[in-house]
C-alpha cells in the first residue's frame, strides 16, 4: 500500500508537468506561467512554497529540540511575508521582469544583475539540496532498509522531470494540489497526536514547562530568534521565490492579496508543525529530532492515512523544490547566459530549449551536493544567510529609487562583500559571519546614497524600475 501511495502520487505529479508543458508554448509561459496566475493559484503556490523541508521536518525537529518557540522560524517568514505583500508585492508586479536579478539590473545595471544571480545561484543550491535530502528522508520512513541515496534521487529526479516539462505553469498547478495535501497532513497529524498524548492536559504533564513556553525559553532566547528574524525572516520579505509568485500573478491586487492569505495560513501551520514536534517528543523520547514528524505520521496515524501523510509532507518539500530549481534555471538564463550572447536575436523556441537545459544542470548539481551532504538545517540555513546579507538590502533600496539614490559601483561592492562575506564566514563555522555580512552591505549602501546624493549636477542617474529600462536589461520575448 505505501509505495501504491507514494507512487501513484510521484506519477501525478509528472502528468500533470506533462499537461503543464501544452500550455508552456514559450519563455513567459515557462518563466511567470504567461502573468495570469489568479487568487487560488498564487496562494496555494505560495503556501506550498514556504512549506518545505524547514518548515515540516526541520521545524518539527525544533519543536522536539527546543519547544514552541520553534514556531518562530515560519513566524518570522510570515511577518516578512505580509510586510513584503504590504509593500513590495504591487512594486514587483509593476515592473513586468522575470527575475529579481533582472528588477536589480533595470535600477542599478547589468553589473549589478550578475553578480545578484551568482549570489542567488551560490546560495540557492544549497537551498534546493536541503529540500532534495527532506524528500529522501521523509520517503525513507515508509520504507525502511532502502538506500537513503537512491530515494534521494528518486524524489529529486521526479521534481526535476516536472519542472523541466511545464516550468511555472506546471509549478503553480503542482503547487495548489501540495499545499491541500500539506494542510491536510498537519492538521490530521495534529488532531490524532493529541488524541494519542491523552490531550494538552497529559501532554503539559509530561513535559517539562520549559518546553511549552512561549515566546522564547532557555532552549531558544530572543537573540536567537532576532537572528532568524534577520536571515530568514527578510529571506521572506526578499526572495527570488517569493518574487517569482508575485510576477507570475495577474495584477499586482493578487499578488498582494496572495501574500496577506498566505500568511495568515502559515500562522496556523507554525504553530501545527511545532505542537506536533512537541508532542513526538513527549511520546518518542529517543528519537533523533528530524523524525519527529516522520514517526508520528509512521506510529500515530492508521492505516492507509500514513502513507497519504506521507504524501502530504513529500508534497510540502517538492513544492519548494520545484520553485527554487525553476528560479535558479531561469535566473542562468535570462540574467546570466544574456551576458554571452544576444537572447533577444534568438526564437522563442531555442530560449525555451536552453532554460530548460538549465533547469536540468541546476538540478543535477543540486542532487550532487545533497548526496554529499544528506543534512537538511545546515544546508538551509547556509543559503539563506548567504542570500540575506546580500540581496535584501539593495532589492528594497532598488523599489524605492527616488528615495534612495545609488550607483552601479557601490550596490555591486555591497551585494558582493556582504553575501562573499556571509559565504566564507559559514564555510569556515565563523557564528557571525551573517551579520557582518549584512554589515558591510549596509555600510556601503549607505556610502553610495550619500556620494548619490551629492553628486555634481549633471551626471547622468540610472533609470527607475518603473518607467524606460536600459536595452540591456530588457527581459526575453514577451
């Protein structure tokens, strides 16, 4: 029954990037699903988004190790995710790109637009590898005694076919199927965990208090939380991710009002995920934190409702996946390869052709590094810090362009020192090495405003993203 299940459900999703690929008929299709994802599809590919390995494995493991207040690593997403729809949605549809790199190359030029991709493409694998090793692991509870590396590939290679077939149009439609199957798996979980603990009152007994108090205790303190506040909070406020849902929607309306319902989702799922972490670790003392969800799903849930949960929490992790795979290819596409060779000279067809190509080698790379690796936190945490000390700053700053004056040297000294910064520091186990990071980037963004701002008239200022942008900055075929 479990890999009737699981298979079927691993099929599904290819058929459905197979009917996605019909409609994919060129490079907007591929790249923002031709801007016309409505309200439904936005959300549920947001939410499914978000929902990946860190916020159901990895967030259950904090709820084990740490309490409620593991709740705060989707809580700060959602604060970012609502300031970021109150305030950069609109802004970001307006600008009809495809990429936040190519947002950054219009505002600042196509220095900048480059080095933002090689920030966002060193970071990004990690991120993909994280949620690669996820799915292994989490397929891995249903059957035990396999090799964890050939699931790995198994789960990654799927994702990889999907993604490639129907690009955003296939993304989205997987999407809003995942994120009803990710809901559904929480709250089922939820419900019978509680049931299986004797109910809260049983629960708070067993545990110590340390362990249901919120918002911070001894095992997570509010400097640790202001830290994922300022590397994975902002990683929700600013992400090519994010950003990629925002210019795949219809109007800049929906991608606002995407954003504020996905957030208020998120709410009820953080708090879902780490109870039930909390719960594993009242009823399952002696496992390893990261099979905190898996064993409940396994030891709690009946019959053919293991498998189906499963399901969901393999659904929650390909559907981050996918869109993180699909924003890397395109970003060495449009961003990057545009460097070498006149795209826009080319048929839509052979652009079509190539971001796929590159799809596929983002993806291959991707299962590399989580075969090496097979860690899912770490690998997370690594890309998006190297992400937030470099992009966060600039991309806000490139949205707002009257207000903050800036030149091509100083935002590509900025992006490069603070994520350059944040990459060696992680890789050598230096703690500070993110906010030192974002330090730099920080300082000299605020050396180029003022230099900007008393500039000798008459020297010519980058166009805004809202009006004419540069030639060489223009997207592919529209």
């Amino acid at each position: 029954m479990n890999g009737i299940v699981i298979g079927g459900y691993l099929f599904a999703m290819v058929v459905i990037g197979i009917f996605a690929s019909r409609k994919t008929n060129g490079s907007a299709g591929f790249f923002v699903a031709d801007r016309k994802g409505g309200t439904i599809l936005i959300t549920g590919s947001l939410v499914a988004t978000i929902l990946g390995g860190s916020s159901t494995i990895g967030m259950a493991g904090l709820g084990y190790a740490k309490g409620l207040p593991g709740a705060w690593w989707l809580l700060v997403g959602c604060v970012g995710l609502a300031l970021g729809a109150l305030f950069l949605a609109g802004r970001v549809r307006k600008t009809g790109a495809y990429t936040l790199p190519e947002i950054l190359g219009r505002r600042y030029g196509d220095g900048v637009r480059k080095a933002a991709s090689i920030v966002i493409l060193a970071s990004w694998l990690g991120i993909i590898a994280g949620q690669i090793i996820a799915a292994g692991k989490i397929v891995s509870v249903l059957f035990p005694g396999t090799s964890l590396s050939f699931l790995i590939l198994l789960s990654g290679g799927v994702m990889i076919v999907y993604t490639l077939l129907g690009g955003q149009n296939s993304v989205l439609r997987t999407d809003a199927i995942q994120a009803v199957l990710i809901i559904f798996g929480i709250f089922f979980t939820l419900l019978l965990g509680v049931k299986a603990a004797g109910g809260f009152h049983v629960l708070a007994r067993r545990l110590p208090m340390e362990y249901l108090a919120f918002p911070a205790n001894g095992k997570m303190s509010w400097s640790a939380i202001g830290n994922l506040a300022l590397f994975v909070g902002t990683a929700y406020l600013v992400g090519p991710d994010i950003f990629s849902r925002f210019l795949s929607s219809r109007d800049g309306r929906v991608a606002k009002t995407s954003a504020l319902i996905s957030a208020g989702i998120l709410v009820f799922a953080a708090f879902g995920i780490t109870w039930i972490g909390v719960m594993a670790r009242s009823l399952f003392p002696a496992i390893k934190p990261e099979q905190a969800f898996p064993q409940m799903v396994l030891r709690i849930l009946p019959g053919i409702f293991s498998p189906l949960v499963v399901a969901a929490l393999l659904a929650a992790v390909m559907s981050s996946a996918d869109t993180c795979l699909l924003t890397a290819g395109v970003i060495l596409a449009s961003d990057i390869l545009r460097g070498w060779v006149d795209l826009d000279a080319w048929e839509d067809r052979r652009v079509l052709y190539v971001s796929r190509l590159f799809v596929l080698a983002v993806g291959i790379a991707s299962l590399g590094i989580a075969l090496y690796v097979q860690g899912i936190i770490k690998s997370l945490l690594l890309g998006y810090t190297v992400f937030t000390s470099g992009l966060v700053l600039p991309t806000i700053l490139a949205l707002y362009p009257r207000r903050f004056p800036l030149g091509t040297r100083w935002v590509t000294a900025a992006i490069v020192l603070g994520g350059g910064t944040a990459l060696v520091g992680k890789l050598t186990h230096w703690g500070h090495a993110g906010i030192v990071g974002m330090g730099l980037c920080a300082g000299i963004l605020i050396l180029g405003i003022v230099q900007e701002r008393f500039q000798e008239p008459g020297v010519e200022k980058i166009p805004s993203i809202g009006g004419g942008t540069p030639s060489s900055s223009q997207p592919l075929s529209r």
